[in-house]
C-alpha cells in the first residue's frame, strides 16, 4: 500500500495552539521535519509558533513581520513552562520558514537561538545557506571591528560558537584550505595556525596562504599580522622553506631576519644551502626593493678576511679565484688583493659566499647577468626603425624624436646603439628638448651598464667648471641618462649626480636643463631611499621656483620618497599651494602621489585632502595618489572612489586620470580591467576613452587578453588623434611578446602601425602614437615584457612608479623613459654556484612556433602602389660590422627582387631562401615538432612558462623549480668540467652553440664582438 | 490487543460518558489527556506509519476528533473548533481512502463552513468549498451552508435570518445566532457608508431589530462612534475619522531631480 502523505500542516499548527505542553512540543517536533515541505504554511502562521525571548535576536527585522499578532507570541513564550528545548526547537523552526522565505537575516539570528540544534554538519541546503551567511556576518563585525579598532567588539557569543564549530569541522574533515580561509576571513589568526599546523601537506597550505593573504587580504595591516604569523609557523618546521620565509619577511620589512636566515644558510657546510641562500637573494632582488635589499646587505657581516689562493683541492681553488674575480667586477671590492695566507677554509667558503651575496643583493650580478642575455639574445628589428624614419618628414620634430624614443626601447638594455651611429646625420636634427632626449635615450638603451655607465656618457656630461663645452640639453639628457642607466641601484653614482646637481648654478646658461635632468637622474638612482641629504638638495632647486627645474625637482622628490608616506608630502603640498607654475604644481602633485605607494588606507587622509583640493591640477595628483596607494589592490573602495571623479569632475586632466589610474589599482586583476572601463571606453569624452585605453593598457600589459585586445581595437581607430595615439600605445603594451601565431591580431596590429606611419596625411598624434608603439612592441630587443608584478605576486616597486610616470608623457615627452624602469626580461638563467651560466638544457612542452620571436619585417618595397612579393630577410642584426654588410646585402636583394617582381611569388621566395642562413621555411614543410628545447639562458616568455620542463636526466638540477627568472642549479656531476654559455670573454667562440639563435649569433659575435660589454666609442653628433 | 490502545478506548468511554451527562469541564480535560495519548501513536497524521493497528488507531482517533469538535461547540468556544477541526481534517482528506466514511463527516464538514461564514472568512470558505467532490455539495448539510452563503453574498439578509428556523442539525444553532450578528455588522458597515443619517425607525428596521432598545443596546456596544440625537443616528463622526491623502510631491520632486542628475553622469 501506498504510504500515504500529510497534505497540509494545518493540523499540526491547529495543534500548536493546544493549551497542553506537550502537545506543542509534539506539534514543534513534526512541523520541523515537515517544513521543507510546508513552509508556505506555516510561514502565515509565524505569529503563533512560541519563540525565544527577543534580546536573542541579533536584528529587529522580523518584529515588522510579525506585527500582526505579537500579542499571541509574547503570551506563549513568557510561558515558564516552555522550556529552553523548545524555545530552540521554535527558534529552528521558524528560521527554517524565513530561510525558505529568502529572510536570511532573520533567519541567521532565530538559528542562533536555536543554539544547539543547528547542526552544521547536515548536509542541506539550508545549512549550507546560513552557515555561508554566519561566516560573513561574523567576518564582517570582525573586520570593522578591527578597523575601528574597537577591541571590546561586541559579537554575538553564540555566533562566534557556530563559527568555531564550523572551523573545527573543517580541519577535522581535512578541508584546510576552507578552514584557512574562513579564519583569514574572520580574522582568527587562532584558528588559522591551527589549520595549517595540523594540515598533512603543511608546505603547500602555506604557500596557498600567502597567496590567499596577498589577493584576498584587503587591509595591508592585517595582512601584515597573517604574513608574521606564516613566519612563525614556517620557522617551527623542520625543514623551513627559506624561500618563503624570505618573502615574507621582505613584505613585513624585517631586514634582520633575512639575514639571520641567509647567514646561517652561508655557514653551513653543505654547498646546496649556499646554492639556497643565492637563490633566496636572488628573489628578493626581483622585487626590486631597493632600500630593503640595502638594508639586509647592510647587516651582513662585512667578511673579515679576503679568499686568496689556498692550497686546498684544484677545483675549489679555480672556483674561489673565478669567484673573486667575479666579484671584483661586480661589486668593486679589492678582492684578490689578499696575499694573506688563510688557514680555516670554513672561514675562506664563507667569506667568499659573503661577498658572492653581497653582489646579488646589490642587484649589480642580476643586472649584468640580465645585460649580457638581452644583448646575446638581441633580436631587435632595425628594418622596422629604418621604414619609420624614412616615412616620417624631416621637419617634424615629434615624430622625429618620437622615433628616437622608439629606438631607445626597442634596444633597452641591450647596449646595441647601431641605429643611432648609423644615422648620425639624421640624428643631428635633434635641438633643444629633442636633443635632451636623445642623450637620455642612450640612458635607456645602455640600462644597466653600471659599471661603464658614467665612461659612456662620458662625453656629453657637463665638464666641471669649463662651461659651454657641450650643449645644456646634452648634458642636461646624459644626466636623466645616467639615472636611466642606474635606475633603483645608483649607489655608485648618487655622489655625482647630486654634485652636478650642486654645481649648476644660476651663472649656467640654460642652467635649469641641467637641472632639470640632474633631478630626474638624482631621483631615479636614488629610487625609494628617502636620503634626506638628497632630499634637501633637490628641495634647494624647487625652491628657486623656476618652471622646468621645478617639475623635475617636483617628481624627483616623490622619487626619493616613493612608499615612505613621509610628512615631507605636507611640505610638497604646501609649495604647491604657494608656486604660480603650473608645471611645478604637476610635479609636486605626482611627487606627492608617489610618496604614498603601497600604503593603502594610510594614505587616505591625504588622499582626501588632494581630491578636494580646488586646483584641478592638485586633484589630478590625488587621482595618482590613490593609484600607488591602492596599485594592485582592486581595492572595491579606491575603485569606486576613481570612478565616481571619472564621471563627475569638472576638469577633463582629472577625468582621464581617474580613468587611466584604474589601471594601476587593478593590474593584479588584469581580467577584471577590459570589463570595468568597457563603458568608459564608449564614453563622449575623448579623454575619458584616452584613459580608458592606458588603464586597459597599464593593468593587462605584457598579458596579450583577447578582452583587453578586443576593447582596444575600435579606440585605435578612434575619430580623435590622441584617443588614437593612446590607443595604440596601449595594445602594444598588451601585445608586447605576443606572436601572431598566439593571436592572430598581433599581425594585424603591426600591419596597422606600419600603415599609419606610412600614411601622409595621419595626424601627428597618432603617428607619434604608432611609432612608439612599435617600439614598446619590440621592447628590449624583442626579450623585455612589461610586468607589473613579480612571480611571487608581489609589487614591483619600480615598475609601478616607472609606468606611472611614464603615464605623465602626455605633458612631457622625455618623461616616456620612464617606461623602461617597467620593462623585465623574459628569460631563463640558470646558474651555477660561480654564479656562472652553465651550458644546460631543458624542456619548452610546446610548439616552438607558438613562443617563437615575430619573423623579421620585410624590405618595403619602394613602387608601394602594387603589394609585391617580397623576400624573406634575416635581418636581426647585432653588430654594426654585421649590420653593414647587410645593407649591402639589402642592396643586392633589392635589384634581385625588381628582376623577380613580374615572376611571381614562388620564385622570389626561393630568392629570399637562398639567402637565409638559418632556413625557417625548410622547417615548415615538415611537421612542427611539439616540443622544443631550449638552452641556458633562453627567452621564456610568459605565457611560456606553463610548458617550461627541466629534464630529468640533466647534471643540473634547479634548486627551486622556478619557470622562468634566476635559477640555481645543483651540480650533480661537479667532477666534470662545465662549459659556460654566458661568460664576459668573447664566450660565444667557446660554447659552439651559444643561445638558440645559432650560426648567425656566433658569425656575429665571431665577427664584431671582441669583448662583450666595452664601452662602444662615443660619438658626436652636434649640430 | 494494544494496551496502549486500550487505555485510549477506555479513557474515550469516559469522554462520551462525560459528554452525555454534561460534565463539560471533565470533559476538556479528559479530551486534553487523551490528544496527548494519541500523539505517541506513529500511525496517526502526519507520519501515517503503516502499523497492524493502524485502521484501528486511525478510526479511533478520528472519532475522537470528531467528538471534540462537536463538544467545542457545545461549550460554545469557536478557537477550540477551529483548532480541533484542522487536526481532525487530515483523516478525512489524506487517510479517507483507508477508513470507513465517518457518518458525521458532512456535518462536521458543514460546521466548519457555517464558522467560517460566521466570521466572515469567505475566502476560506470558498477554498473549503472547492476541496469537496460533488456528491458532498448534495449534502443537505453543506447544501444548507452554501445556500446561506448565496443569500448572504446577494445581500438577502433576511433570508439568512429566516433561516434558522429550519437547521439540518441541532448542532448548528450556535452557529446560526452567531451568523445574525455578522449579518448585522455587515448591514452597519454598509449604512455607514451609504447615509449621513438615519432616523432610529428606519435604522431599526435596516438592522432588522424589533425594538429601539435592542438597537440602542447595539448601537452603545458596537459602534459607540455613531450619535444618536432628535430621533436620528449620524454616521458623520465615522466619515470624517478617514484621513485624507496627501500627494507625496516632495518626494516625487526629489526623486525626478535625482534622476536628472544620474542622468548627466551617464558615460
């Protein structure tokens, strides 16, 4: 027989109104289990079920609902006879109807009255709904309790408790990363610990929390507390991952930790944890901390005695010499001065792993590791700059230097200056500001050449005393230059700059050029230092209010103070109040946007007082100020906050920063942007889409997001020149990296580029436009990408502050440098314990046509009315020997090609094969292979990294299995003697295939580089 | 047998036995005593456990119910129908199919309805009526009801009072004085609106009242708010106590300007 079914509770809530005790239990006790199915039922009969007292109730809300009959409720639960189980049975009962009702508040606050018999294990709907909603009710009393520091936070007792239980559900069910979140959440650093000390897998919980506290933990205060928690937890381990606790460490800003941690790694006996300690500094070199990693180096003990040749076995006598060389030439210590017999070799390894550290902290070993892979890897195409300075017209001066800008980065950092002593004549047109930037771009292209940096620019600084030898702008740009080139590691030539700075007096003619540069150098070298001594200097130059020295001296403070959230920004403030020069309020204004970086809600007072601010230039500041303060936060606040002044300021400068600075605060979500400007980006103002394209540009740079592409593409042809101009700076900035073979619209977007610079009748705007862009696309060599954060998901500081300023070109051209400080190289180094670059091998699991360097342009035809046929060149060049000899090349392939024109196509590309000398398309015939394999040092770009696989079989084994950066590799075979790939000897003749770019590298190099990094000669171009 | 059940059955002859001789108050409480008992029993609604007794429980239950509904309306309290009337209504409704009819079902049944026209729920009533099958509407009993209902609904008010002369049930007599005064309440209501006023004459007989004193009586305990002065009621004062309703234009200001204003910001 059929079981047969209740239809309605109608009975049962007849029943609750029985006089008998009893009877409403029983009565309580089935409509509870029949509310599921009931609930519209018993919901208009909510009055009558007998409640729990109303102080228990965390929200009035339900007293409005049940105004109709709240006599009939008082009545029943003032019964004494109704006891606690039963008033805990009603309170369920009645949360359960509100939960079907969607009143989920009051539904969260009958459930705590029901106390115990909310049973977070079961397994419904219901449950799940209210636990959800308990957890963020709780999280949310926590976390504004916190904020208003309000200890005595008044939560609710029996909340807290269906919290904990929900907690140490999870942590005995083994689901720890819930727990952990939940407590992140609910600030339970208690429960916290907990979780990750008894979870199995306690090394992975805790990297899954630092990445949970660094996307999700909003407050950077309270970020703090969890990171020094991690630090606890990790220092109990057994085994702590040195790794990570540097890390975390470096985001607490306890430099005395991270030395404890490294010197006692150095100490040890064992050459793995000396391999662990270079890799551990070589971290924290990549988050580009500079005053942090001053500190830590600071602390380390200076070694006592010098390495010198001890008579222990032959091989760690080469090393320990090859290391003191090494080190001489990176951190200038007087090391193989020792004649000093040394006795202990414990005391010798360790001095000399002391001084090997002390030279990747300074950032010198990783800036010239990085230096000789971008110029080896060089694949920088000359033939696009060539196209771009014969279409652009002589007399127009921007497109003019707008080409030098794009030289300068498309060789940032690869030394290679070829183009511009190629076209010395060309070149000579540059005056005044143009030759300012001319001299500067050297600054870019030679980035990182600290050793050689000041011989190169030799020439063109000012001579001391003997004014008038060269011109003020040369000077002026070799000084910006020389910041350029020492950007956030200038400690070698702070003194200098500051003593130009000094020097240049009021007697000087042009004298505020020089100044203008000496401060945006000064700045730049001394990145974050806070250095009160240069602090004053630079104050000295604002204060002769003069409008071009003022500006640079205005950015060059925030420069210097960049994240200390110094009261010096007050002084700024109050000297931009005072000053009548437009351009000086701007530089303050960004100078003091800078001082708050990365300070968050700390900066907000001061964020407020600019936003408010009468002069529209002092709120275009605050619109960067809360850009670096909130940079890659996604901060909801900062974020609303921007686009509430983009749609409401009166000033349109305002607006597109507002709009432009949403970039800065979500590039930790690069996703996120294309879909919070999309709007914006329609907008009728011109300056708002302007913006709308460099936020898109700033937050997905270096990613290649086909949202990011698809926004961008319709701005490029934009009705208004410098929508376009942005625009198109933004798309290479997205798609620099990216082949066309990732996406197809990369070609298209080139072949757009090449059209607007062709064309005659662009505006000069977007020509401009263009032709950065195809510098930014190709930048550094075609082996930089822009990237705002390193791979452990922290800030990189100079990058930020380098696109920031750099964002700021739209009023001062030379300031487009800037951009450099953002570019990093995508490549794989892996070294040894030498810090040497061994030969070695390893796996890219992926089609090497995918990750592969764009196919060098194609000679432009001169008759460009018909699209011929056109040969395939290889015209990478490197050297200027080469690069001559290809220009007679180009010349014979020219007349080739006139004679094959009417031929057709096939025949010519036979041509243009014959004369390659590494030939792509005899490889294209036969299938791709999907795999390839790549050799120490290798351009890994990032969206590479996933298919990036060390073999197993390989004598070098990477102490932390890192895609793509610094990697130290263990030696398994140290016996055997190692053939280096990166060597500052000619080291391409050593190593028979020296990088993956084979015969035509080592023809190269065999043929002009003698040795490597050498100062190039000057050369003159005066006009 | 069941102790359990027999203890039910003998403590239900005690019930009827009270029933008979009247003993009201023993009766309540032998009822409450016994509707505890039954609670223990897993055959009964809403769980309808299939037990060996089940039949058995069921019938006994459900004549126990029915007991009590009648014995509320002897002791004249309509919340205590209403409540023993919604307890009884599932063995009806869900357990019908398995049980014998009850020979009392289409009485009690029209009781209900009879009440929920006495307090004017006439929604309910419908939604009562529409649960019933067709042979049930030709019931005398709740022929008799829907028949009062009709004339009640075409305002033959004294079709519904002549009525109760001829009642299918003794039972139903309570029900039918309690329905004169709704009736009554509803012509008042409808005066109220219709006059300024009315001399007592007319309002006597619009009330359907024999004498000024019975009206008068009514008057004062009812709607006290009426005035009665030169042989005249005034409805006046009932009027003017609804108050007006303002045009809410200030908001509505408010709201428009607001609009504007998001719209300018549109992007």
């Amino acid at each position: 027989m059929a079981a047969t079914m209740v239809s309605s509770a109608g009975g049962l809530l007849a029943m609750l109104n029985e006089s008998h005790p009893s009877l409403k239990l029983h009565a309580l006790s089935n409509l509870n289990s029949f509310v599921d199915q009931f609930w519209p039922e018993i919901s208009t009969s909510v009055p009558i079920i007998p409640l729990v007292r109303e102080s228990d109730f965390l929200s009035d809300g339900e007293m409005e609902l049940n105004d109709g009959n709240p006599c009939n409720r008082e009545s029943l639960y003032e019964d004494e006879e109704f006891d606690q189980h039963q008033r805990q049975l009603a309170a369920l009962l009645v949360s359960k109807v509100f939960y079907y009702l969607g009143e989920l508040n009051d539904s969260l606050s009958y459930a705590l009255g029901a106390g115990s018999l909310f049973d977070v294990s079961d397994d419904s709907d219901y449950v799940h709904t209210l636990l959800a909603k308990a957890i963020d009710e709780y999280a949310s009393i926590k976390s504004k309790a916190a904020e208003s520091n309000d200890e005595a936070a008044n939560v609710d007792p029996r909340l807290e408790a269906i919290v904990e239980r929900m907690l140490d559900k999870c942590i005995t069910d083994g689901k720890y990363q819930q727990a952990m979140g939940i407590a992140i959440e609910c600030r339970r650093l208690d429960k916290l610990e907990e979780a990750i000390t008894r979870s199995d897998n306690i090394h992975g919980t805790l990297s899954y929390c630092i990445n949970v506290s660094h996307s999700f933990v909003n407050r950077r205060e309270y970020r703090r507390e969890v990171l020094r928690l991690l630090v606890k937890v990790y220092q109990k381990l057994p085994s702590p991952d040195y790794l990570s606790i540097c890390q975390c460490l470096m985001f607490l800003d306890e430099p005395e930790g991270v030395v404890s941690i490294l010197e006692k790694l150095l100490r040890s006996e064992n050459k793995d944890d000396a391999l662990l300690a270079f890799q551990v500094a070589f971290d924290l070199v990549e988050n580009e901390h500079q005053a942090f990693l001053l500190n830590v180096r600071d602390h380390l003990p200076v070694p006592k005695s010098l390495p010198s040749e001890s008579t222990e076995s032959a091989p760690a006598q080469n090393e320990s010499t090859a290391a003191a060389e090494d080190v001489q030439m990176t951190d200038g210590t007087p090391a193989s001065n020792a004649n000093v017999r040394e006795t202990d070799p414990k005391e010798v390894s360790y001095a000399e792993r002391l001084n090997k550290i002390r030279g990747i902290l300074s950032g010198e070993t990783s800036i010239q590791l990085t230096l000789q892979f971008l110029y080896s890897h060089n694949k920088s195409d000359l033939l696009i700059l060539k196209t771009i300075k014969q279409s652009v017209e002589m007399r127009n001066s921007v497109c003019h230097s707008a080409t030098i800008y794009a030289n300068a980065i498309m060789h940032a950092g690869t030394t290679v200056d070829t183009f511009l002593r190629e076209n010395l004549d060309w070149l000579s047109r540059a005056t005044n500001w143009a030759k300012f930037s001319a001299t500067a771009g050297l600054g870019v292209i030679h980035r990182g050449h600290l050793q050689q940096g000041r011989s190169l620019m030799a020439p063109y600084l000012p001579q001391g005393g003997s004014a008038g030898g060269g011109s003020p702008y040369s000077e002026g740009g070799a000084l910006y230059a020389l910041g350029l080139i020492h950007a956030n590691h200038g400690e070698g030539i702070k003194q200098f700059l500051r003593d130009s700075l000094r020097s240049t007096t009021v007697e000087v003619l042009n004298f505020q050029v020089i100044q203008h540069g000496a401060c945006l150098g000064l700045g730049l070298a001394a990145l974050g230092t806070a250095d009160e001594d240069i602090y004053d200097d630079i104050k000295n130059v604002l204060y002769t209010d003069n409008a071009v020295a003022g500006e640079a001296a205005g950015i060059s403070m925030g420069l210097l103070m960049v994240g200390t959230a110094s009261e010096k920004a007050g002084e700024m403030l109050a000297y931009a109040h005072e000053t009548q020069h437009e351009k000086i309020i701007r530089g303050l204004a960004l100078g003091i946007a800078l001082t708050v970086y990365g300070r968050e809600e700390e900066a907000d007072t001061l964020i407020e007082q600019m936003t408010r601010d009468q002069d529209p230039i002092l709120r275009y500041g605050g619109m960067y100020a809360l850009a670096l303060a909130y940079s890659g936060t996604a901060n909801n606040k900062a974020i609303r906050q921007l686009l509430h002044f983009a749609v409401s300021d009166v000033s349109d400068d305002v607006r597109r920063t507002a709009v432009l600075a949403l970039g800065f605060v979500l590039y930790s979500e690069p996703e996120q942007t294309p879909r919070i400007v999309s709007l914006l980006s329609e907008s009728y103002n011109p300056h708002v889409r302007y913006g709308a394209a460099l936020a898109v540009g700033i937050s997905c740079a270096g990613t290649g997001l086909s949202e990011a592409i698809s926004l961008l593409e319709p701005l490029t042809s934009d009705v208004v020149d410098f929508v376009r101009q942005g625009a198109l700076i933004a798309m290479a900035m997205v798609m620099v990296q990216i082949n066309e073979a990732n996406d197809s619209r990369v070609g298209t977007f080139r072949r757009q580029l090449e059209k607007i610079i062709l064309d005659k009748h662009e505006d000069t705007m977007s020509k401009m436009g263009a032709i950065l862009a195809s510098g930014i696309l190709d930048a550094g060599g075609r082996n930089m990408t822009i990237k705002l954060l390193s791979k452990t998901k922290h800030d990189k500081i100079t990058a930020v502050v380098g696109l920031a300023v750099f964002s700021q070109f739209w009023y001062w051209y030379p300031l487009i440098y800037f951009i450099s400080l953002s570019f990093s190289p995508t490549a794989l180094i892996g070294l040894n314990y030498d810090l040497k670059v061994p030969k070695f091998e390893f796996l890219s699991h992926a089609k090497p046509s995918l990750f592969e360097y764009p196919k060098p342009t194609t000679v432009p035809t001169a008759t460009s009315a018909v699209k011929l046929p056109t040969a395939v060149l290889s015209t990478s060049a490197k050297a200027k020997a080469r690069a001559k000899k290809e220009a007679e090349q180009k010349e014979k392939v020219n007349n080739e090609k006139t004679e094959a024109a009417g031929k057709g196509k096939s025949s010519s590309e036979k041509e243009g094969d014959s004369m390659q000398v590494d030939t792509p398309q005899e490889k294209k015939a036969e299938p791709e292979p999907s795999f390839e394999l790549l050799t120490n040092p290798a351009r890994v770009v990032p969206a590479q990294e996933k298919f990036i696989r060390f073999l197993e079989d390989s004598r070098y084994v990477p102490v932390k299995s890192a895609p793509s950066g610094f990697v130290l590799l263990r030696d398994l075979r140290p016996n055997e003697p190692e053939v280096l790939s990166l060597t500052d000897a000619p080291s391409s003749t050593q190593s028979p295939a020296g990088g993956s770019t084979t015969g035509q590298q080592g023809s190269a190099s065999a043929m002009a580089v003698d040795e490597e990094p050498q100062p190039p000669a000057p050369f003159e171009y005066t006009s | 047998m069941d102790p359990k059940l027999t203890e039910v059955s003998q403590l239900f002859e005690r019930f009827k036995a009270a029933i008979t001789r009247k003993d009201y108050d023993s009766c309540t409480e032998l009822l409450s005593h016994l509707k505890v008992l039954l609670t223990s029993f897993r055959s009964l609604p809403p769980l309808f456990e299939n037990t060996p007794n089940s039949i058995h429980e069921l019938t006994l239950a459900r004549d126990i119910y029915e007991h009590a509904v009648l014995l509320s309306v002897k002791i004249e309290d309509q919340d205590a129908f209403e409540r023993d009337f919604f307890q009884l209504k599932p063995y009806y409704t869900d357990a019908g199919s398995r049980l014998p009819p009850s020979p009392n079902e289409y009485m009690i049944l029209g009781l209900n309805l009879l009440r929920l026209l006495v307090q004017n729920r006439i929604a309910e009533f419908h939604t009562e009526l529409e649960l019933l099958s067709s042979t049930a509407l030709e019931n005398p009993c709740i022929k008799h009801a829907v028949e009062l209902e009709q004339s009640f609904m075409e305002g033959a008010y004294n079709r519904v009072l002549s009525a109760k002369q001829n009642v299918p049930n003794e039972t139903y007599g309570y029900f039918m004085d309690l329905l004169a005064k709704t009736v009554r309440d509803e012509i008042a209501g409808c005066s109220e609106k219709a006059y300024d006023y009315l001399s007592l004459k007319d309002a006597r007989q619009m009330l359907l009242y024999t004498s000024d004193k019975e009206l008068l009586q009514y008057i004062e305990e009812e709607h006290p708010e009426w005035e009665t002065k030169n042989g005249s009621v005034f409805f006046q004062k009932a009027k003017e106590s609804v108050p007006c309703k303002e045009i809410p234009s200030l908001q509505l200001i408010n709201q428009t300007l607001s609009y504007a204003r998001e719209l300018e910001r549109i992007v």
